[in-house]
C-alpha cells in the first residue's frame, strides 16, 4: 500500500498504515442446527462459519436450503452439496449483524447403498433420475455388477416396490 500511494502521490508523500481489532457481529442461528441460538462471530464470518460455530445441521435439517435472512427478507440461499461434493464456495455468503440462519426440515431424501463410491442418505433438490443420484454418490465402484441394480421405492400408492434397472444400458439411468 505504501508503494501505491509512492507511485500515485510521489516520493515528498509518506504514508502510515495500520489495523485495529477486527470487529464482531452478534447473528443467529435458527432451525435444524445442533445448538440454536444467538452466536458472536468474526465480521469476516459466512453461512458455513456460523453454521459451524453452532455445531452444524441435525440429522433432520435440510443440507440443500439453509437460508440467510436478513430483517425478515431471504437474502440468499446455501446448498452445502455444493460446498461439500464440488468444493464450491460461491453460494456461502458474508454474514452481518443481525441476520439470521435458519435451517429448515430435511425435504425428499434417498438412500444409496452397495457398490457406490458415497453410500449415504441424500436430500434431493432437483435429481430425479437415477443417473442424477448416483452422481451424487459419486458413481458405481469399478467392481460394481452394472447390469443388475435393484431399485426399492413407496410407489403412488403407497405400496413397496422393487424394480430391477440395468445401468449398463442408457434408458436405464
């Protein structure tokens, strides 16, 4: 900074630079999040800051929807999918005094299991095929038997069903 202002202003120019404290701001963490409550964090602090400060989401809050509202209005919205399978930072933002995380219910969820490289519970958002899920599940294992997926699901009736797919064929994702 002293060398720019050097350059702008001249060599008779003297500049003194210094940095206070950086300040704190008072936020809130609401909803599905381990320990709501008021929490005081850096003013540098985002969504993903905050969210660990309180201990993160409960089994039962949505991953995909964690909202910051700031007085009363959505301001933005973090899917931590992105964050977390991508490695995507661009929907976490800064956090200032005030605001308000709020994690809501989990919405539609699916289990992967078997010969995938992630199996785990996922919140979907917009998946519904099956070639959608598995890439969230980062795809079939090299050893996986492509050919025989069983898929088990509620139908519209309510009624358990079990459908064999074969991945190994393009209408089969």
């Amino acid at each position: 900074l002293r060398e720019k202002i050097r350059e702008s202003f001249g060599d008779g120019v003297q500049a003194s630079i210094s940095m206070g404290p950086l300040r704190s701001v008072r936020i809130f963490l609401l909803g599905d999040v381990a320990k709501p409550g008021s929490y005081v964090v850096s003013s540098l602090s985002t969504m993903t800051n905050a969210l660990f400060a309180g201990g993160g989401i409960t089994e039962v809050g949505s991953m995909r929807n964690i909202q910051l509202k700031r007085k009363g209005v959505l301001k933005s919205q973090l899917d931590l999918y992105d964050l977390l399978l991508k490695g995507d930072t661009s929907g976490d933002a800064q956090v200032l005094p005030g605001d308000v995380i709020f994690a809501p219910p989990v919405g539609r969820v699916v289990g992967l299991k078997g010969a995938v490289r992630r199996p785990a519970y996922y919140e979907l958002k917009e998946e519904n095929e099956l070639g959608e899920l598995l890439k969230l599940a980062g795809g079939l294992l090299p050893t996986s038997f492509a050919s025989l997926c069983r898929v088990e699901r509620i139908g519209e009736s309510g009624q358990r069903e079990v459908v064999n797919v074969d991945l190994g064929k393009p209408e089969g994702l």
